[in-house]
C-alpha cells in the first residue's frame, strides 16, 4: 500500500529549501516528496503549515493548469509545504490518499472527488482527525457538505457558464447569419457533454441551450455525445456525427474546451474547409483554448477563472490551517452559507482574447 501511494505522488520539487510536491504533466517520483505531508522534514518550523491536495485526474487540462496557478501561490508563501496526489480517477485510490494525508499530519485537505457523491470517506475520516477539508472543482451535493461544519467547497458559478456560453453563441447566430448554412431558419446544433453526473455537464447543457433558445435562436438539436471532458473523446464522436450529418452541423455546444478542440481536430481530420465548419464553442480558456479562439478555430469560450479559484482555495486553506475561519476572508470574497466561495466565469471571443492570452 505504501509503495503504492508513494507512486501516486507526483514528483516533488524542492524550491527555496522547501518541498513542493510538483503538479500536473511535470514530473516523475524524488526522494523529497516521501517525506511530502510527513513531519519528518528537518526544516519545518512549528508555524510551517502542510497542506495536502489530491486530483481526480492529472490528465484533466484545466486541472493541470489549476494546480499550476496554485503551485504559483505556494511560491509566495515561504511556510506552506504542500504535497499533490493524483487518484487516477479511483475514487478508492483517493480515499486511501486521504488517510494517508492525515496519517501524515496535514493541517488542511483539498479534494477533487472522483466520485461527486461518494465523499463519505473522505468526510469521515477528516471529521474523525479534525482535519478540514477544501473540496474544489467537482461539487459535492448539500446534504454532504452539511454533514460537519469543517468542509467547504471553492468553484465556480456552473449555471452562469451555461448561460454565458449560450449568449455567446446567440449573439453569434443572430450577428452571422451565415451560420444557418441550409438557410432554413433553423440552427442545427449538437453538444459535447462532459461526464454524465458531474455538476457542470449537467447544468452548462441544460443552459447552454435554454439561453439560445430564450435569445430568439430557433434550433434544432442533431444529436448529444458524452465525452467526458476528454478531446480524444470528443475528436471520435463528432467524427461519427460529420460522417452521419457531413457540413450540416452548425453549432457546437461543448462543455469544455478539451472536446471543443476534440471536435475541431476532426474537422481538420475530415478535410473539411473552414466554410463548411460550424460554429464551435468551449468552456474553460485554458491555454490551448485560448489559442483557438485566437486562430479563429473556435468562435468563443467561457473563462473558468483557474487563478482564482486556485488563489482562493490556497488563501482558504492557509486560513483554517492557521486557525482561522472562512468568514475571514469575506472582504474578499462572497460566501454562501459560510461554505463556498465561488468565483464568476467570463465571456471570450477574438475581440478580447489578448487580456486572456497574457495572463
Ligand atoms: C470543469 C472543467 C472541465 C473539467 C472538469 C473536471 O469545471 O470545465 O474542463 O476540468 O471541471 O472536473
Ligand atoms: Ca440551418
């Protein structure tokens, strides 16, 4: 068991003689991250903090891309010692990592479930060792996090990206009216849906489309494909769909960003010229988001405020590890119920992508 948890932790980085168990696409396995959460560390001081966060998925572009923005707030503060778990989306393998950071003396767990609604171990355990937990990105639902007064949640506004993303797209339809290749009035669309269950597949689909439709847009609905936030994924399934409907797609409503550029490799795949393409739009802006709205790939997309979320779920978990409690950080933030702090989403196309793109 050991060995295998060591495994999970990603390489760890010692910076400013401090360790710092390294995010996302890095890094392999060393030696510092063993000692990761573990009070073994020689240097620790009696108000060091050790923080310790597990993912459901290293492999998630706006996870990784996350973590990156909280690495970068760890960097500024010389007395938090983090270590980052990847769970490799088993729910089980996270539980076990839970544990073990407890075991190993974190002040404070931040939680990506894999599973949204099985956090009951997790909830368990840290209620047991008084160890709070900041769950972030994937939702747990309310009668869980009611369940102790030490959880809390940072996200972000699922309904409002739904809603920005279908403005987007309704400003386009009625600004382009090219857009309705066959003329008939009618917007022939489909949507690329992230993973069946998770808070904002759910909610960015059902408004995503109510709001083109509130807007004026008439539609008319091709088909859906779940992909699971997943570009390979999507890039297979709108295959199918061009082989089925050829250039009689003309919108793509896609949950995130990862299968929008999925559905634009193929696109490219297929040969098809740029005219015959349809409108296609994401949520996220992560980096290679970003980039296709820039080369005119992608017609727009919802920025998911990754630096943020991740500033405020570091200044949260420094807060309880210190002692404090979430309301000290309401100047700053809104919180809701004296658990969440979500943070807003905001509308990109090519008129605003550079403020985006220097960030
Ligand atoms: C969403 C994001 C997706 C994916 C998912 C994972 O907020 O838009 O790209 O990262 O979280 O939970
Ligand atoms: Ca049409």
């Amino acid at each position: 068991m050991k060995e295998h948890l060591w495994k999970e932790v990603f390489k760890g980085l010692r910076r400013s003689g401090r360790r710092i168990a390294a995010t996302g696409c890095m890094l392999a396995l060393s030696l510092s991250a063993l000692s990761g959460c573990g009070g073994a560390s020689p240097s620790r001081t009696s108000d060091k903090i050790k923080l310790g966060v597990t993912i459901y998925d290293q492999y998630d572009t706006f996870l990784s891309q996350y973590m990156e923005c909280f690495t970068k707030e760890l960097e500024a503060d010389e007395n938090v010692d983090v270590v980052v778990y990847n769970a490799s989306q088993s729910q089980q393998t996270q539980n076990s990592q839970v544990k073990k950071m407890i075991e190993d003396g974190c002040d404070v767990i931040c939680v990506n479930l894999v599973d949204r609604t099985d956090p009951s171990t997790v909830i368990d355990a840290a209620r047991k060792a008084d160890v709070p937990i900041v769950f972030f990105n994937r939702e747990l639902v309310e009668g869980d996090i009611s369940r102790w007064n030490r959880l809390f949640y940072v996200g972000a506004d699922a309904v409002q990206s739904g809603i920005l993303e279908g403005e987007l797209a309704a400003a386009t339809c009625l600004s382009d009216k090219s857009i309705d290749r066959n003329g008939d009035g009618k917007i022939q669309y489909i949507v690329l849906e992230g993973e069946a269950g998770h808070q904002d597949a759910i909610v960015r689909t059902e408004y995503s489309v109510d709001t083109l439709v509130q807007k004026g847009i008439e539609v008319d609905k091709l088909g859906y494909a779940i992909a699971n936030w997943n570009r390979a994924q999507a890039q297979t399934k709108v295959a199918s769909f061009i082989e089925n409907y050829g250039d009689g797609i003309e919108l793509i409503m896609s949950n995130n960003d990862d299968m929008a550029l999925g559905a634009i490799d193929a696109y490219e795949a297929a040969g098809m010229i740029k005219s015959d393409w349809p409108a296609i739009f994401g949520i996220d802006g992560t980096t290679v988001g970003l980039e296709a709205v820039r080369d005119d790939k992608m017609t727009g997309t919802v920025y998911n405020d990754k630096e943020g979320q991740a500033e405020a779920m570091f200044k949260l978990a420094v807060t309880l590890a210190r002692g404090g409690s979430i309301d000290e950080l309401s100047d700053e933030y809104e919180i809701t119920d004296g658990k969440y702090i979500r943070l807003s989403y905001e509308k990109i196309t090519a008129t605003n992508i550079n403020k985006y793109l220097s960030r």
